[in-house]
C-alpha cells in the first residue's frame, strides 16, 4: 500500500511541476523532487516509530555561502511530514531577520497532501511583521511569516528559504553556528559551508553523537571551499524538567575564522565608542541622585535603582537587533532599551559619579556558558555591567527592577563573561550567590480552636530571588490580583479557608527588607477521629526538585544555592494534650541538607524547619540516589501533630 502511494505521488508530482503556473498568485513550485529527497519520502518511518515526535523532518539543509569581505548567503531547505495534531503548529513558519543588514525572501513553499496534491504557497499568504514596532529604536527586527495551506496529518511541507547579508557585522570576518539535532528527529540533516580557497575555517563540534564523524568532509575546488557536515537519523531532543540548556545537550557546531577574541573586542569597541557620554540632562540627574551621599557603594546603588527603574525593558536577546547599542543621550529620553541600551547609560551615569564601568558580554543560563578557547564571537544573549569597588568588579544587571544591589538574578551567576575595558577583552566570571544571600523567611503563629479551627498569621520575607518575587507580586499586579491570588493559595492548603487581611512594606524601597503579613481563618482545618485532633503545620516540609520521575534522560541542574527558614509557635488546644509529637528529621548528602524539629514549651509548640539546597549538576546515575533522599526528607518533614482529648 505504502508503495503504490508513493508511485502515486511521484507521478503527481512529475506532472504538476510540468505545467506552467495557473495564476501568478502563486509562488514557484520548486521544480520537481530530486532523487535523493523522493528517496527520504519513500523510507519516511511511520508516526509509531518516533511516538514522542510531532513532525519527522525527511531534510534540514543550511548551505551558507561566504564572500571575501564576510559577507554572506545562507540559503534553508526544509521538508517534514506532520504525523499528528501537534505537528500542525509547525506549518506556521517565522524566520527572523535583522532588515538593516539583511534580506530574506522565499524561493519556493509548498504542501503536499497525504493524497499527492500539491498546494503551493500564495504570495498574499508571506507577511513581514515588526515585532516590536511599538519600540522604534527595534524596528530593523523583523519577521517573515507565513502559514502553509492544506495541512492535514499526513502532508508534507517543503519549503527554501534565502536570507542574504547587504554587508557583514564583522568585515572581513565570518562566524556562524548550526544546530543538527533538535526537538524532532530528522532523517537527513547537511550544513555546508562554502568560502573562498584562502579562508580557514575553526569549527567546534558540540555534544557529538555517539559514533558520530565531528569533523566535516573538506572539499576543495577552483576558487572555492566547501565545508560539508552531513548526518543520519538524527534522534530528537525530548525536554524534561530541570535539564540543562538545550545548546547544551544537543548536537551542533560552531565555525569561525577569527583569530582571536581581539578581533571581537576591536569591533565592537568601534560599536560602543562615545556611546555612554552624557548630555546636560543626564549630568543633572546624576548630581540629584548623588548629591547627599558619600561612599562609591551608596552611589552606585542610587543610580542603578534609578536606571532599573525608570528606563523600560524592551526584552530583544542581544544581536536579534544589532549590535550597536543607543547612546545614552537616547536612553535616557526615550525612557526605554534593551540590555545594551540600559548598561550604556548605566555606565554614563557611573563614570559622571566618578566610578569605573564597563561593558560585560554573557551567555545567561538559558543556554550553554562561554567557552574562552574558542573566539566564536557571538556566544552572548545578554550584556551588564561591571562597576569597578574597593579592588573588585561588582555585577549589576540593570534590567533586574526588582532586584536589590547586592544580588545578581540567577541566570547571570557563575558564567563566564567578557569585560570589556580600556577595549580590551578581559575573561571573569560572575559569582555564586551563598545560601543566605538567596533565602526564604516563613514566620507563623496560630490558635489553634478545641473545634478543630484555626486562626494564622504568616510573615514571608526573604532574599535573593524571593525578595525579588514578592516585590514583583506587588508592583505588577494590581490590588484586587494580588487578593484573589492570596485566596486562591489559602484555599489550596485548606479548602473553606478565607482571608482576613494582608500588609506590606514598600517594595521600592529596596535599602529595607521586603516584608508581607497575612492573616486568615480556617473552620474546620484540622482532622478529628474519636479523641484525637490531627494537625499538621501549613507549608510544612519540602520537595525536592524534579523528583517524581523514574529515571531521567538528562541531568537535574540547579543553577543557584538557596536557603528557606519555617519557624512556627502554636498552642496546645484547650481541653487536649499532646498525643504524638513527629521525631527531629536531618537529611544531608551532596545534594541538600534538611532539618526540622519540634519542641513543647508549657502550653506552645514551636517548630523550627531549615532547608539548604545546593547548586549542583545531578546526573542520570545519581539520580536514584537524589530521589531516594528527597522521598526520606517529603515523607519524614510532613508528619502531622496528635492531640488526644484530656481525660
């Protein structure tokens, strides 16, 4: 059967692509299928045989071919089939672009249906949009898209794409990256890379399948040199929870023909040059929010309390829109920029404090850290800025808004940066918060009633990313929000439980901790049988990350330490005594340290919980023994409290 149809459909398509267009609407089919690509439809596996895929691409082909000044043409060959109703979403094609220095147009779009019809891709179908057209500093990163016509389950989606570059962003330099495996299984997957006979390429192959050939097929030609990576049946990327990056794990390459990070530090010390001089406005603001202090660590705090602050985030990874940052003179009165647009006034407005500044390129956790051996320039999805104190370099990440001075956001911990002083590149590392600068702070007390009702108040405060997070609820959300969050959270922990009231200090005072209170009520929240009264603490106890698997695929990785505190006082409810009071519980490996306690004093209770999570790679074969430990620690830390009725 399955042969017949694919007969069908090679007949079909030999006779389509023979007659001439019917309406100049239409894109140009694409020719006929080659041999090579009929053959990949022909022995397309069935759906049952990747049951976690939603699409199986037959082809991924990126062929990039490179001038002498760096300048580039990068052309996309794509086919896959769809296999089932999720695989729909990928007919809906975006290809991003930077219109300043490049163009991108389509070649040729099509979809073939499950019965051999060919649909090719109207013209009015491609749009160009501007994501971020409300920005116009952002206007130069665009979209083309366009959703292919006829998918079922079944049909497959052709499509080649060219995006060619009006001039290089590094002349004379080229560097690129390709990623081979993804988050479906592709059949046949090629990069090619052809550049002129004198230039030399460095490649890196990254997370290499086993058995796989990392080093390309070098073919040499007349004036030219083609680079060839070509791979089969490459398995898919399936996500799990906690996991490392995807660039992590998935197999990909990186190519280059810069010498040395000097190159990189040249460029873009031409990009940035003048950029963080200051205007009379500017001037005049820093002297305001400066005027009454005295130490360099109460002036950079001031400035960038200001800066997180009062200059919009426009969210854009660094390089979707250029390079070349805004001057601060810009920033500063549009009130709005990106990452690089936000440190260069950061820096400007530092520098007229007297304080030493300086640019920081940084790969965030959301992908793989910067290798420092390898001068592929483009390693970066984030800038911040270094403020040079007392001998050392402080961090600061300027579109934190919610963060204090003292702590640096989690995605930017202990990576690899590049500092950029004096346009020297300078290689650090940001630092690795401690436990305490990164805690969580439950303070409770509560009457308990003879009826079995409660009566609580609860106090969170923290620091860190808790702080960070509870300043957000209350500057983000609005005041009827943040009520029927708080009730939503307390009916979770016992249904029927309401809310009485709650209060806050001012989360943008960020010299003072951050501090909500609640106070609610509950009926009939602890358990009676016969005699005996069950309590057990809210919020008692912990779970570990990631645990309720298995097995796992790939490693559990906690990016940061942390530190959570629970400390309680309850009473003795009237009329009962103390039935069963849970055993002290400590848990500590490599992983966590865990401890809780009880304690009777005359008529109170109090209870003292202490959990230390450990910033830490988990592999798959540590991984049972990380599960076994936190099941000891949920099963041990939840234990409930039995009053018994005094006789």
């Amino acid at each position: 059967m399955k042969k017949v149809f694919i007969c069908k459909l090679i007949f079909l398509l030999i006779s389509v692509f023979l007659l001439p267009s019917c309406t100049s609407n239409h894109l140009m089919h694409g020719g006929p299928i080659d041999d090579e690509l009929t053959q990949l439809i022909r022995n397309t596996p069935s759906e049952q045989s990747y049951p976690d895929a939603d699409v199986i691409y037959i082809l991924r082909e990126k062929t990039e071919e490179v001038f002498e000044n760096g300048r580039t043409k990068e052309t996309l060959h794509t086919v896959f089939k769809i296999i089932n109703d999720r695989g729909k979403d990928n007919a809906n094609i975006k290809i991003g672009f930077n219109s300043q220095i490049q163009n991108t147009s389509i070649i040729f779009a099509r979809t073939i249906t499950p019965e051999g019809k060919v649909i090719s891709l109207k013209k009015n179908a491609i749009k160009i949009i501007t994501p971020y057209e409300k920005y116009p500093a952002y206007n130069d990163y665009k979209r083309l898209t366009f959703s292919m016509p006829g998918v079922t389950i079944g049909s497959i989606i052709e499509y080649k794409v060219v995006r060619e570059q009006k001039r290089p962003i590094i002349e004379g330099k080229f560097s690129s990256n390709y990623s081979f495996q993804g988050y479906n299984p592709v059949l046949l997957c090629r990069y090619k890379v052809i550049t002129p006979k004198d230039m030399d390429l460095k490649y890196l192959s990254l997370n290499p399948l086993k058995d796989a050939q990392s080093s390309p097929q070098i073919i040499d030609q007349e004036t030219k040199k083609t680079y060839l990576w070509e791979y089969q049946n490459v398995p898919q990327v399936i996500e799990e929870d906690s996991m490392p990056p995807f660039d992590e794990v998935a197999f990909g390459v990186m190519v280059t023909n810069m010498d040395s990070w000097k190159d990189f530090s040249y460029w873009w010390g031409k990009l940035i040059e003048g950029k963080t001089a200051p205007n009379k406005a500017i001037k005049e603001k820093v002297v305001e929010l400066t005027r009454h202090l005295s130490t360099n660590k109460e002036k950079i705090e001031a400035i960038f309390n200001y800066v997180k602050r009062q200059i919009r985030y426009v969210s854009i990874d660094l390089g979707k829109s250029g390079y070349e940052p805004e001057s601060a003179a810009e920033v500063f009165e549009n009130k709005y920029g990106d990452c690089k647009d936000k440190s260069t006034l950061l820096i400007g407005m530092l520098k007229l404090a007297g304080i030493s500044a300086n640019y920081v390129l940084i790969p965030t956790n959301d992908i793989r850290d910067l290798n420092k051996d390898f001068p592929y320039p483009f390693q970066f999805d984030h800038c911040i800025v270094a403020a040079e104190n007392e001998g050392r370099y402080h961090f600061i990440d300027p579109v934190a808004k919610h963060y204090r001075i003292d702590y640096l956001p989690e995605s930017d911990q202990d990576r690899n940066v590049l500092i950029f002083k004096d346009q020297q590149p300078i290689f650090g590392r940001t630092p690795l918060a401690k436990p305490e600068e990164n805690s969580s702070y439950a303070q409770y007390q509560i009457k308990i009633g003879k009826d079995g009702s409660i009566e609580g108040e609860v106090k969170n405060s923290g620091s860190g990313e808790t702080d960070a997070f509870l300043r957000s609820l209350f500057v983000d959300y609005n005041l009827t929000q943040i009520k029927e969050a708080l009730e939503i959270a307390l009916n979770k922990m016992s249904p029927g439980t309401k809310l009485v009231e709650y209060n806050h200090s001012d989360p943008l005072s960020f010299r003072e901790r951050f501090v909500v209170t609640t106070k609610y009520k509950s009926k009939d929240y602890c358990k009676k049988t016969g005699d005996i009264l069950i309590f057990q603490l809210p919020d008692a106890g912990q779970e570990c990350t990631a645990k309720g698997k298995n097995e796992r695929r790939y490693s559990i990785v906690s990016w940061t330490n942390s530190l959570s505190k629970k400390e309680a006082e309850f009473n003795i409810p009237y009329g009962y005594e103390v039935y069963y009071l849970p055993e002290p519980l400590e848990v500590i490996n490599r992983y966590f340290e865990f401890r809780s306690s009880y304690r009777i004093e005359g008529e109170k209770i109090f209870y003292q919980e202490e959990f230390i999570e450990k910033a830490i790679r988990i592999t798959p074969e540590e991984y049972p023994v990380y599960k076994e430990s936190c099941q000891v620690m949920a099963k041990g830390s939840k234990r409930e409290v039995l009053f018994r009725k005094k006789r």
